[in-house]
C-alpha cells in the first residue's frame, strides 16, 4: 500500500497498518486493535463531508410539548441558518451563539419549551453563552454580559456588574469570560478579577465567606499577583485558570473536587478520627491545585458535577488530566475511584496518525466536562468521549456508560475544532 504506519509493540517486533482508502468500519476495528491509533490522514478524509454542517449536539436535548424530552444517543446537525461558534448545556435549556453574534436557544427559555432552537438575543455581537438552572448568560465581544430566565416568560436584560466593569473600564476592565452551573455563576474580567454570585454554602464564591446565596456579584480573593483568565463553575466548587498556567480551586472539597492530594487525604483522615467523616470538606478561599508532575501549564480547565478535566501542556505536548469524583467514570482511568490531585488519562496518551508523509503523535487540545461526562477533543479533529451516558451524551448511539474514552464515531466523518459539554448535552462545533 502507499500509504502505511509501523507500529512497534512490547516484543518490538513491527506491523504494518495499512490504511489506503479505509471504511469507517475499518478504522474502527484499526483503532480497536491498535489502542494509539485514531485515524489515518483524519483530515483529508472529512474534508468534503463537513461541508454544510456547522454544530452537532447529542445527549439531553429537552424538545417536544411541556415536559417531554427525547434523547439524541448520536450526533445530530444543528438546524439554523448561521454557522454556531459557541454551545452550553443547562438541565433543561441550551443555547449557541452564531457566526454574526446572535444567540439562539432551546429547551425552558423564555419561559416556554422551546423544540427548535429559536432566536432570542439579536444584534449584540455574543461570544460566548453559559446556562444555570433557572439562568442563562451571554457575553458580548464588548464585554457587556446579558441574562434571561428560563422559567419566567421577561426580556433580557443586561447583567448589573460591579460598577466600572463595564462603564468606566477602570479599574477592572471588561467581562472576557463567564459560566454557570446550577445557581451559580462567574465572570472574568480584562484586569484578571473574578465575581460571583449565587450559593455560597460550601465556599465556591470564593470570598473566605460561605452565605446560603448571594444575589450580587462579589470578587473572589485571590492571592495576591494572581490575575485570572477563565472560570469554571461547577456543582458545589469553582475553578480559576490564571495567566501564568496556576489553576486554582475553591469550595466543595469532599470528592477531592480541589486537587489537593495529600491535604485532602489528611482533612479526611482526621474526621474519620473524630467520628465524622461524613463532614463537608470544603475551601472559602482559592486553592492551587496541584500539579500533575514536572514543568509545566494548565491550559484550559473545565468543572464539571464534582470532578474536574483539564489540558496540562509539558515541553510543547498537551495532555488531559482529571481529578474529583470519579465514581460514574467520568475521570477516565477505568477504576471507579476518586482521585486527587490531577492524574494524565493514560489512554489518551500515544495515539498517532498518518498526515500523508510521516506518522504524528496527536495531542489533546480541548476538554469539556458535562454533570457526569468528557468529550476530548484531538490535534487531528477527532472526538473521544467517556463518563456517564444515561441520556445519550457520550454520542455513540447507545446509552452503555464507559470509563475509558471511546471514538465517537458518528463524528469521524468531520473535522472538528471545538467541544462542548454540560448537564447531559455534548456539541461539536466544524472547524
């Protein structure tokens, strides 16, 4: 065959591959055999096939009259006249921005189910949407953050920020990045500060206070000289990505949520001494969560329930790490146990792929956690996904759970450039 790879094994004796012209089902049972592989020349083979496909989601997709869902066990084309550029999941809403900046959503929003997706922010340059339970928020490419409620037929309405974020620009800036979860919800502004608001019951506003709920937006406290860059909100905690690679973790730390190794092996060590292990462990304040091993960065980190999926970058290569409840599989590494602090999904580790002229190890360059699953996204546009699957959002046409990552095949066939996952709902957005 022309086109070939060589695979050396534990015997160090070699196998030819070969993969010319392979079917989708060829690929499949080439990557069932051979665990570091993917996709031979993935790029080149959906080229044409993406044409005309901007988004696919699957998973909860909350459609039909009031009350009846269905779920979509594989990826299914977004229908709406404009190319998606960002997806977020909710319990029972979503919502996408497109390519001219308006915002689109489905499920409870506005007040009504809505099937289709629908039209329900025109004209303010969106970037970026993140759903709550009860809200939903869009931020503008001005830094302007707008919400709406999705069980109360009202107008949007623009977020009240604390007072300069977005008038004066002094001294914080603009929003750069927000998310929610459950109540709760987050922004990033241009100066590297973080706000939050909702339930702060176990520490994840991250202020050094723990009230039942906030209705205000207050700054997290972070230490000092630490400017922040992302946000994500999960269950019962919240992380911080800062500019120079830290990730930081505040509130819940009962599932190990906070990456803290052996500090949380300690704190549950001595409840378990005074008769109450069952306790709430939990931080007010952010904590450094600790790193894999060696020199490196945290990229981009995503919350998800009560675990956490990050992209760790070490000499130029990228790997995903996870840490947190791991009990649904949703961290990857086959054994249902919590783990902490953050460990390399091994699995992920060493898949390779014929670019036409050499063999190129292929690395992880996105995450996204949902309530209780992953999807990865790889160098070469493929997608792997794992972690609970009761609603069809591991995308592989059944409902059978997996702790390992799986090929969500269905989307081989298109060259994927984002990821998006939250509640029960997966995405992927066409490069």
């Amino acid at each position: 065959p022309k086109h070939g790879m060589w695979r050396r094994g534990a015997s160090n004796l070699s196998r030819r591959v070969a993969f010319a012209g392979a079917s989708a089902g060829a690929l499949a049972l080439a990557a069932h055999l051979h665990p570091e592989f993917v996709a031979p020349t993935h790029t080149a083979l959906c080229e044409a096939a993406g044409r005309g496909v901007s988004a696919l989601v699957w998973g909860d997709r909350f459609v039909g009259t009031e009350g009846s869902v269905y779920e979509a066990k594989s990826p299914e084309a977004v229908q709406i006249p404009a190319d998606v550029t960002h997806v977020a999941f909710g319990e029972r809403s979503g919502a996408f921005t497109d390519a001219s900046g308006n915002v689109w959503a489905w499920g409870r929003s506005l007040g009504r189910d809505v099937g289709a997706a629908q039209l329900v922010l025109k004209g303010k340059r969106a970037v970026k949407v993140a759903c709550g339970d009860e809200t939903t928020y869009a931020l503008t490419k001005g830094g302007r953050v707008f919400s709406w409620r999705n069980d109360a037929p009202q107008s949007v309405s623009e977020v009240p920020l604390p007072r300069g974020v977005l008038r004066y620009f002094l001294p914080w800036g603009q929003a750069v990045d927000i998310s929610a979860n459950n109540g709760n919800f987050a922004a990033v502004t241009s100066a590297g500060n973080v706000y939050a608001l909702g339930n702060g019951s176990k520490g994840q506003l991250g202020d050094g206070t723990t009230p039942e709920h906030r209705a205000a937006l207050a700054p997290m406290t972070l230490p000092p000289g630490v400017t922040a860059k992302q946000v994500s909100v999960g269950g019962e905690f919240s992380l911080i990505l800062c500019h120079d690679g830290r990730l930081f973790a505040t509130g819940a730390d009962n599932l190990m949520q906070l990456g803290q190794g052996l500090e949380t092996l300690r704190a549950y060590s001595a409840q378990t001494e005074v008769g109450s292990a069952s306790g709430a462990l939990c931080s007010s304040l952010p904590l450094l969560v600790q790193p894999p091993g060696g020199e490196g960065r945290f990229v981009s980190a995503s919350a998800g329930e009560d675990f956490s999926v990050a992209v760790w970058e070490r000499g130029g290569k990228r790997s995903a790490v996870t840490f947190g409840n791991g009990v649904l599989g949703q961290l990857g590494h086959s054994a249902p146990t919590h783990l902490s602090p953050p460990k390399m999904v091994g699995l992920l580790e060493g898949k390779q792929e014929w670019d036409g002229e050499k063999v190129i190890t292929l690395d992880v360059q996105a995450v996204a956690a949902g309530r209780e699953h992953v999807l990865a996204l790889l160098s070469n546009g493929a997608v792997l996904s794992w972690g609970a699957n009761r609603k069809g959002q591991l995308g592989t046409g059944s409902l059978a759970s997996s702790r390992v990552p799986a090929l969500v095949m269905p989307l081989q066939q298109y060259k994927i450039g984002k990821v998006f996952a939250g509640a029960r709902g997966s995405a992927a957005v066409v490069a």
